[in-house]
C-alpha cells in the first residue's frame, strides 16, 4: 500500500456561526423539510426512529457546514451517495438553489418519500434517482458527497465510472483504517470540526481527490 497524503485543517468556530446564519436564512423552508422527515419516518425508515428533533437539527447544520469549504463554493453539480432521508443533499440544495444535487439510494422506497418531500418543500434544483450507485449513469463533471453511508474504499470502487472530480465524506477523524487495502496513493483534506459543540466531537469532512 502506498502512503496516503493527508493535510488536516481545523474548522474555526467562525465557521459554525455563518452556518448558523445560513440556517436562519433558510429556516421556513428547513423546518418544513424537517416536519415533513419527521412524518415520513414514521412510514419509512429514513433516519433513526427514536431520534428527537434537535438532534436532526444537529444534523442539518453539519450538512451545511460544507457549504463554508471553497470545494463546495467553486462547483455547481453534487452527488449525494446513500441520501437515506436527504443527508446531506437537500439541506444544501434548500441553501444553495443556484446548485445541483443529484439524490441517490438503493431503498426505492427512501427515493420515493424523498421526492415527496421535494415537492412538498417546493425544491426544485434536485433529481433524485433510486437503486445502487454503481449503476448510477452521469457525463457531467461534479462532487461526491456522502454522509456516513459508505467506506471509503468501497464508495471509490463503486463510483470510479463517474465523472467526479472530488469527494466529500461526513466521516470521525480516525477515518484511516478504511484506507488500509486501498493501493493507490490518495490525496486527502481532513477538517476536523470539533471547534463546535458536543455534537461535532471526533467529527471531520474529508476531501479527496479521484484517484
């Protein structure tokens, strides 16, 4: 295996108080998504059953945390691998209607709620395409992101057909293990996001580049 080049940087908590304001710029429409995730879960399994509302608030606000890196803020196209119930896609999508996000799930049944709440919140800039992603079809160049849905070893494999650039992943800081049968030198950013609360403890997004 060839030795991996890892750049860590630390989040600066300025950075958490503009997704707080990105938040508040959008909060009609989050809290409408959230009320619509909430009903929806009790039908199908999008995120944890017993979860409370705060903690998916949690989540929603380190979906958008992405939205402060520049590999977010230079690009227009997302992949959103294993959406499960929209995390991250449409938090971003709701505070980033100028960009893309392409939704993607194995569960047709998580696409199909996920298109309902789409059209319930009144989003547009989304597609939203069900079965695995190594069958996903795309030509034009974007980012993939996902949260916690997959090993990085694997989501490389799986995607290497698709023409993205960079890949963000919502992974712990101690994300090295899922690289050890990976042959092939990456480069990777690691942001490590415990200048915020309780919450974002041994939390990180990685970036990197395709191989």
């Amino acid at each position: 295996m060839e030795q991996h080049n890892i750049i860590r940087k630390t989040v600066p908590r300025e950075t958490f108080a503009q997704v707080d304001g990105l938040i508040d710029n959008f909060q009609d429409k989050h809290n409408l998504y959230l009320d619509k995730l909430l009903w929806w879960n009790k039908r199908v399994n999008l995120v944890s059953r017993d979860v409370p509302r705060e903690t998916i608030w949690e989540h929603i606000r380190h979906s958008l945390i992405l939205s402060e890196l520049e590999d977010f803020q230079k690009n227009k196209l997302f992949i959103d691998a294993g959406t499960g119930g929209g995390l991250p896609g449409i938090p971003l999508a709701i505070a980033h209607p100028n960009k893309h996000f392409v939704l993607n799930d194995l569960v047709t049944k998580k696409c199909l709620a996920m298109k309902q709440i789409a059209q319930q919140i009144d989003l547009e800039n989304i597609g939203i395409i069900d079965g695995s992603i190594e069958d996903l079809h795309h030509e034009e160049e974007c980012i993939l992101i996902s949260k916690h849905a997959f090993k990085i070893e694997g989501l490389i494999k799986m995607t290497g057909h698709l023409p993205w650039k960079k890949m963000v992943l919502y992974k712990g800081l101690e994300f090295e293990n899922e690289l050890q049968r990976f042959s092939e030198a990456l480069n990777i950013t690691c942001f490590d996001l415990s200048n915020g609360s309780d919450f974002y403890n041994g939390k990180a997004i990685i970036i990197i580049d395709k191989p």
